[in-house]
C-alpha cells in the first residue's frame, strides 16, 4: 500500500497539481516543506524588527502610518505561514522555541542594522524585491496551503515594494544629503539582497530535491539573475549607483553580469555571526517571554469553553 500511496503522490506532483494536507507524502517532502515555511515564517516576524526600529522616528505622520501598515502586514504573513506550517504536523509554539533556540534559521538579510530613515526605502525596495522575485513562482508550489497563502503575501509585498521606491524617489528629488543617505544605504544593502536568494546552484544542497518536488520552481542562481536584471533599470531612475564595479550588460547572455558575493560573509550570517544575530534572537525571546500571560489567559478560556460545552 505505501508503494501505491507513493506512485500516487508521484503521478500528482508529476501532472503538476497539489499536495493537500490530508494527502500522504514523503517525510522528506514534509520535512523540507516545514524547514522552509518555517524559515520564511520566522524572517516575516524577525523582519519587523529593522523596520520596527523606525516607527517613532518617522519623520512625518504620512510616513509613520506607511510603514506601521507594513510592518503590520510582516506579521500577518508570519501567522499565515505559520498556519501552513501547521497543517503539516507541527505547532507554532514548537518552532517559536525553535528559533529562538537558534535552531531554525531566518532569512540572513535581518541581520543587517537599519541606520538611517533611507534603509526604510532602499528595504522596500531592494529587499521586498527580492522577496516577490523569490515568492512569485512560490504561488506555484506543488504544496496546495504554501501556495495559496504566497498570493496574498505576494500582492502586499508588491504594496511594500511601491511604498519605499516612492520614499526614495522622494528623498533622491530632495537634498544633496538627501540624496548621499540613499546612496550610502543601497552602498549596504546591495549585496545582502542578493544574498537573500541563498548560496549558489553548485553550493546548494536542498535546490535539486526541491525542484523535483515543484517546491521551487527556479534555482537560486536564476532568481538572483532575474533581480539583478530588474533592479538595474530602477537604480538608474533613481539616479544610484549599484556597489558592484562588475556588473555590466552582457549582450550575448541578454542579462547582466555582476561579481560575486561575498559569500563567507553569508556563511557567518547564517551561522549567527551576523552583525545583529544576537539582538534580533535577544529581543524575539524577551517578546514571546513578555506574551506568556497573554498565551495562558487564551489557553484558561479555551479549557472553560470546553468544559462548558462538555
Ligand atoms: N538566509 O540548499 P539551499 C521576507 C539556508 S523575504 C538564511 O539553497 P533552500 C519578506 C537554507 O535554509 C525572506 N538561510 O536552501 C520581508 C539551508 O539551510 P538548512 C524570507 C539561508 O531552502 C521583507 C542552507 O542555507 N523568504 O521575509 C538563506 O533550497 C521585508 C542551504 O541553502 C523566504 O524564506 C538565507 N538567505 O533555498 C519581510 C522564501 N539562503 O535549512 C520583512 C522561501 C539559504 O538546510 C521585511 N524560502 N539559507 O539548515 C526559499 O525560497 C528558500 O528556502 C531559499 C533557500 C531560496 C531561501
């Protein structure tokens, strides 16, 4: 029966439909599936943190409101992804614990300090770019609940995206030192970004199962290719310069080429050496620690209603 329950799984995959939760899968399909949703659950509410450390400084009411709405929308995604994750086996306060055990992992790129209102911008722009280049195809995952909630997820990364390429517009259209914080931002940001879309195709041990599954669609390398190609137009409206004194059009590859990261930097991060590892995990642990009473309250109505109801 297993062997029938397998080819079946296979013929689904296969004829590009969706896993559901009640159908049988691999363990190895679940348990790349949770180590992924989980991963992406986590960067969600680990990246309000350096967006978070902006709110009371925004410099105007219209700005405060922007960026509270998306970081908001941050932790909305988190409880999505989290619930899909959920429907795999596994609980949410299992991989909380998890992550501030330092067990799972979250995206590298919230390791990086947010030091002036124009990582606001460059966030939205570059980082929230390279989200939707990675998450579009995601929609597409051969697991139905995954899918399904990057499509929501995607169209208000698309919200988030707009939001800080109007910032910088407007601060590139302001004063020269206006202008320099842009520069110096995107001069940070740039090859973090591009680390986001994880180690390349020859150093990336889950992209050929995950591909054969329709978990990915596209390699690491790709994706990173299609942001590089999408983002120099953009720098060039802004009138920035893109920190990489490779990158040039290649007009036999119709893409453009770019150096390489640096990618014991992306190890390091990874490894939780990154320059703000140790807060982000300090202050998620003191906030879940903080949200116990709040935890037991919702769990002492829950057994009343139950026992109400028996
Ligand atoms: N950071 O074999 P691969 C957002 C790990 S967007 C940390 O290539 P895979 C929106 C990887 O887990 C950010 N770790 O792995 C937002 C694996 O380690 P493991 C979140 C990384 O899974 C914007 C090992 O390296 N998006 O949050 C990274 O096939 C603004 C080997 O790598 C997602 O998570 C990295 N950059 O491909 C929020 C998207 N890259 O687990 C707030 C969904 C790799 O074996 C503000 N995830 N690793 O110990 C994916 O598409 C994939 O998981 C990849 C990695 C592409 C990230």
């Amino acid at each position: 029966p297993e062997l029938d329950l397998e080819a079946g799984f296979d013929r689904t995959i296969e004829a590009d439909q969706r896993i559901e939760p009640r159908d049988w899968m691999p363990e190895a399909y679940r348990k790349t599936l949770i180590r992924q949703i989980a991963q992406h659950a986590h960067s969600e509410i680990i990246g309000m943190q350096p967006e978070g450390n902006w709110i009371l400084r925004a410099p105007s009411l219209r700005r405060k409101s922007i960026l509270l709405a998306k970081v908001q929308d941050e932790a909305g995604h988190g409880m999505y992804l989290y619930a899909a994750a959920e429907t795999l086996g596994v609980d949410r306060e299992e991989l909380t614990e998890k992550l501030i055990d330092g067990k799972q992992k979250y995206s590298s790129i919230f390791n990086y300090p947010t030091l002036s209102y124009a990582d606001i911008g460059v966030i939205g722009w570059l980082v929230d770019g390279a989200a939707i280049c990675n998450q579009v195809p995601l929609c597409r995952c051969s697991y139905g609940p995954y899918a399904r909630a990057m499509v929501r997820i995607c169209k208000e990364e698309s919200f988030h995206q707009r939001q800080g390429y109007e910032l910088l517009l407007a601060m590139v259209n302001g004063t020269d030192r206006q202008r320099e914080m842009v520069q110096e931002s995107v001069n940070r940001f740039w090859w973090p970004s591009l680390m986001m879309f994880g180690p390349p195709d020859d150093d990336s041990p889950n992209s050929a199962q995950s591909m054969e599954w329709g978990i990915k669609r596209h390699t690491n390398d790709e994706l990173r290719q299609r942001f590089v190609d999408m983002s120099v137009p953009q720098a060039e409206m802004l009138g920035v310069t893109l920190p990489d004194p490779e990158l040039v059009w290649n007009e036999e590859r119709q893409a453009h080429d770019y150096g390489t990261p640096d990618w014991d930097e992306f190890k390091a991060v990874i490894a939780g050496s990154g320059p703000a590892n140790a807060q982000r995990i300090a202050h998620r642990r003191r906030a879940h620690e903080n949200g116990a009473w709040v935890r037991e309250a919702a769990q002492a109505y829950a057994d009343k209603r139950a026992g109400a109801g028996a």
